[in-house]
C-alpha cells in the first residue's frame, strides 16, 4: 500500500511539473517557410525538438512553437 501511494505521489508530481519545463518561442517573417526555419534554427540551437502551436498571416507571419 506505501509503495503503490509512494509511486502515485511521484507520478502526479512529474505529470505537474512537466509543464514547467515547455518553452514557448515566437518569430516573425514574411513567408510561412522563413518563420518555420526561424523556429528550426532556434531550437536547433537549443538542442530540442519544437511543435507548431500557431500561425497567423495578415501582412506578416506571425509564428509559435513549444520546444520540448
């Protein structure tokens, strides 16, 4: 019973704390291709992988990805 309350305890405090280790960056650029290779550089800078989150296009693009 300890055990199996113990191994609970720690998976809700790595499913909370998983979040806290996200970064979220932004770029701008003129054409759909230069904001994802933007995002690409940074990451690769960074050594993590990244997700698209969002992308707006009005004169500019406007983009948002989650490094993980």
């Amino acid at each position: 019973m300890k055990y199996t309350l113990t191994m609970a305890a720690a998976a809700f405090f790595v499913i909370m704390s998983a979040p806290c280790y996200a970064q979220s960056i932004t770029v701008t650029s003129g054409t759909l291709d230069e904001a994802e290779a933007k995002i690409a550089e940074k990451a690769q800078h960074l050594n993590a992988k990244y997700k698209i989150t969002e992308a707006n296009i009005h004169n500019r693009v406007h983009m948002t990805a989650r490094l993980y």
